[in-house]
C-alpha cells in the first residue's frame, strides 16, 4: 500500500488528498498543516471582513473530522513539518501545541505549503493595529479588530488583488480608506491605460489613491510616507505582496527556480522524483513564452492537484502551461486579463500589435447595459493571441473566459471573427465585443 504525505491542506494539498483517494482507495494518505483550520476559501476573506458574506465559516469547504469519515484520510491540523529526510524518505513534525517532535515515513510526498503575506521591515510595523491578510485566522484578526476596536481610519499597503478588494470592502464598513502603492500604477498585471479606470473607480468611491510611494513609518495614529505625506490611520494593512513558502524545500536540497518557487517538471515534480510541489510555491511556466512563471491563486493549485495524483496513480497528464487568467471587482467596474501585459511584452522583446475595443456589454437599447473595453495583444505575423484584457461594468468574465479558451485552442486573432457565441440582448450583441476584436485586427 503506497503512502502519501502531504504538506499544506487548503487549496492544492486538500485537493490532492482527495483526488488521490478518489482514484485509489487503499492509498494511506495524511495531511499535515500548521495552521487550525483547512480547504478554507481564501478568496473569500475580503467579503467576509466587509460583511458581504455574513457566516464566516461558509468559507470552511471541510474539517478532519469530515475528511476522515468520508474520504478515510488523516489530517493533522496545528502540526507543521519542519524537515525532510530525504535518503530515508522521512519528515519531522512538529505538534505546535505540545511542541512534540516525531517522524514519519513516505513514499510520495507533496509539498503545497503556501505563500506568506510579506510584511516589511519599517518602524512601527510589528504594533497591534498593523496587520495581513493571507490566512482564516488573518480574517478573524482582522474582523474581530474592526468589531472591537471600530477604527475609523485605515491605510492599506499595496494596490493589487488584495489591497483593491479590501479597500472596497472597508469603504463598505464606513471607514475612510487610503491606498498606497509603490509604482505609477494600481494593479500592475493591467495595462496601465486600464488600470486608470479601476484607478478613477476607487477615487469616484471617496478612496484616497497615493501612487510612487511607500510607507516609511507608522506610528499608533499615523502612517509616514516617503514622499512626506502623513495620513491618519488606527488601522492598517500590508499588502504589498506573497512570498513562496520554500524554506522546507531548501533545507531538503530542492532547487529553486528563477521566480523563488520550487522548480517542477511537467508532472510536478521536484528534483526528487518522490516529491512533488503545486500551489503557491511552485514554479511552472508560461503558457505562451515558455519562461518561468509563478501564479499564486486557485485555479492552478487545484489543476496542479489533480495532474499530480493522476501521475501518483500510474496516468501522466503533462502540464500545458499557465496564462495567469484571473478577475475581480472594484466597487461597480469588473477587470479580468489572461495572457501576458504589455510590460511583459516590451521585457520579452516580443512583436505584437495591440486592437481595443470599447463598447456595451449587450444590446445598448435593453436598459441593463454597461459600457466595457477589451484590450487584445496579438503576434502580427503568426496572428497568435499573445493577451487579453478587459474592464466594463458587466459581462468581463465572459470575454476573457472565451479569450483564455482562444489563446489555449490555438485559435489567431482573426479567428475571433467567426466565433459564434451566444446572444439575446441582455447578454451580448450579434457582433460580441471578442468578434468585434476579431474583425478590427483583420487586415
């Protein structure tokens, strides 16, 4: 009987146990996570802090208990695994309560511990009212210091995914909301040119925008910033960004790749072929280029699960590569991309052409419209969709959904033309705004 142990139980490791019972049912499977609780729905943590989701624990998709009785798999909540025994295919752990040490034996592990949030090192960081957000117990912090405390102004470090979704969410709550980024421009996997638009959004939405700046100091009512600027704030967040959970795998002699997370092959695997990494911390690589690349969020994790326990149970499925296709909301506008930015074409020295396309989500006469730009970048010879954008007050999802699927089937910008995608008109028109990238691009 093949034993499996499994560092990390939300998003990648959870996923993993469960799949490899799904496929072998006399597999000995344990999961080991320091934290307390597990499979818990991070993207969710903003919402639950701005009370949009009223239950936090609908968040919780799972516990040990349930995992046990259902799918006869072991999960050790609050036990981390501090090193890896390689030669004697063995690992440590450690009972954080207890402070208990003891080993375990393994014929597959894999290794999904995750990312932490980094928290720089300033003057004042380490105080109270100063916190991240990367964890269920992170949210509960937080949550239950805003109940408590009933701060009314708040400073947010860091204007990507996170620091957008909380500054939505905290105007929510009534506090005043600064935000503030280190470059030019708020969420740097957009366009600079859409980017303004969720820019101008979170200003329209009496959130204080202050770009080309960091924090230099904070202080219990105050933050300092470097362009000497002061701002109240008796709450404050770091989220300038995720760095990979490695330190395990280093200490194991795994090698790292050029994006800091642990370097795979197509089936996950580390340089121990008994090892694998998926997740946060993982390297993999770009759909499109080829290069490395690292995409700390959801989809990949569970698509990565799932390729490793099919490799585990005898059928290898090679990874194809990552877009980086993602979305979110930022008071009433929608921003979703896939593929790659214009930065990461200029860096690449690649050639591409750039078509636009600004216009309604569906039919402009049916009174539940929303205007929305589409942003395409695209090889001019070969026609190869090398990125796609879009920010509009509805229907977003949906075009680059269709676009990520595009760039995966191998599909060229003119394709786009002859797509034919569904229409009513609450939901397109006859010339969906993908067409109409298609037919503006043609030559």
């Amino acid at each position: 009987m093949k034993k499996v142990l499994i560092v990390g139980a939300v998003a990648g490791g959870a996923t993993a146990a469960g799949q490899l019972r799904f496929y072998d049912k006399e597999m000995n499977i344990t999961v080991y996570d320091r934290d307390s609780t597990m499979s818990y729905a991070a993207c969710g943590t903003p919402y639950v802090i701005g009370e949009v989701i009223k239950d936090e624990t609908s968040l919780l998709m799972t516990d040990p208990e349930k995992f046990q009785q259902k799918r006869n798999i072991k999960v050790k909540l609050e036990h981390e695994v501090v090193e890896i025994f390689r030669a004697e295919k063995k690992v440590r752990v450690r009972n954080l309560n207890t402070g208990e040490e003891f080993d375990d034996s393994y014929d597959v592990l894999i290794l999904s511990p995750g990312g932490s949030a980094i928290r720089p090192e300033i003057e004042g960081s380490q105080q109270k009212h100063v916190f991240t957000l990367r964890s269920y117990g992170d949210m509960q912090a937080i949550h239950s210091y805003i109940q408590k405390e009933k701060p009314l102004h708040c400073v947010i470090s860091g204007a990507g995914f996170i620091g957008l979704e909380m500054a939505e969410n905290l105007k929510h709550l009534g506090l005043e909301v600064d935000l503030v980024h280190k470059s030019s421009a708020i969420l740097s996997i957009l366009d600079k040119d859409l980017s303004q638009l969720l820019h101008a959004e979170l200003e329209k939405n009496d959130v204080r925008v202050h770009t080309e700046t960091v924090i230099d100091k904070i202080d219990d009512r105050h933050v300092y910033l470097s362009d000497g600027k002061i701002l109240k704030a008796d709450f404050v967040l770091m989220s300038i960004g995720l760095k990979p959970n490695t330190i395990l795998a280093e200490s194991a002699g795994l090698s790292l790749g050029e994006t800091g997370g642990i370097r795979t092959n197509e089936f996950m695997q580390t340089d121990d072929e008994s090892i694998y990494a998926i997740g946060d911390a993982s390297e993999n690589f770009d759909f499109i280029t080829g290069d490395p690349k690292r995409v700390p969020l959801a989809w990949p994790a569970h698509r990565q699960a799932f390729l490793v326990a099919q490799h585990i149970v005898g059928n290898p499925i090679g990874k194809k590569g990552l877009l980086g296709t993602s979305a979110l909301k930022v008071f009433s506008l929608d921003a979703a991309m896939t593929g790659l930015t214009e930065t990461a074409i200029k860096e690449k020295g690649l050639n591409a052409q750039t078509v636009t396309h600004t216009g309604n989500s569906n039919a402009g006469y049916y009174p539940d419209h929303e205007k929305l730009t589409l942003k395409v970048h695209y090889h001019p010879e070969t026609r190869q969709i090398l990125g796609a954008q879009c920010v509009g007050g509805k229907g977003v999802d949906k075009r680059i959904d269709v676009l990520a699927t595009a760039i995966f089937g191998g599909l060229t910008i003119d394709d786009l033309q002859a797509l034919e995608l569904s229409y009513a008109p609450p939901f397109s028109s006859p010339k969906d705004p993908v067409n109409m990238i298609g037919y503006k691009a043609f030559d």
